[in-house]
C-alpha cells in the first residue's frame, strides 16, 4: 500500500516467460496507459440489410478527399467509421442488444 501512495502512476506488467525459467516484471514508474482502440468486427447480419451497402458504396464513391496519394488507406479507414456509426444508430449498442435479450 505504501508503495502505492508513493508512485500511484506506477504500472506493473507481468511478462511471458518464453526462454526464462521466470516472468519478467516490466515496471512504469510513470506509466499512463492508452487506451486501446476498439478493434473492428464484421457483424454478419450486416449482410441481409440493404443501407449497409449504400453506406458502404456512399463512402467508398466520396470524392471529399479528392484522389490523394492515401486515399486507398483513408477509404477503408472512413468505412469503418461509418459502418459503425450506422451500426449503432440501427441496432443500438451490443451491450443493450444483450440486456434486450435477456429481458
């Protein structure tokens, strides 16, 4: 506890022992962690409703961007933002999809 008040940004990671007969103990002292993007999931039901193609053709065929050099890393980018943007707006969040469920 002591330790605790004295360094309370400290981050203590345990590593995977791969050729070690022990776990590395990597310590922050003044450790901030990012938060993690949320990683993108393909929904299959998706599939069977026809705005998710028209939001995918619509942000696809944007030119806002004009043809820059990244734009093939920009579209899909931009895609996935919508996609999901429209995914919530549709079927809510999954977590109260879950709770509907339940109910």
């Amino acid at each position: 506890m002591e330790w605790n008040f004295l360094f309370p940004k400290a981050i203590s990671i345990i590593d995977v022992a791969i050729a070690l007969d022990h776990s590395p103990i990597i310590l922050m002292v003044n450790g901030v962690v990012k938060k993690a993007r949320k990683e993108f999931k393909f929904e299959s039901r998706w599939l069977i409703e026809e705005e998710c193609s028209q939001v995918v053709k619509e942000e696809w065929e944007n030119k806002e961007n004009g043809p820059s050099r990244g734009t093939f890393r920009v579209k899909p980018r931009r895609t996935r933002v919508k996609i999901s943007k429209w995914n919530k707006e549709k079927f809510g969040t999954n977590r109260s999809l879950a709770n509907e469920i339940l109910q």
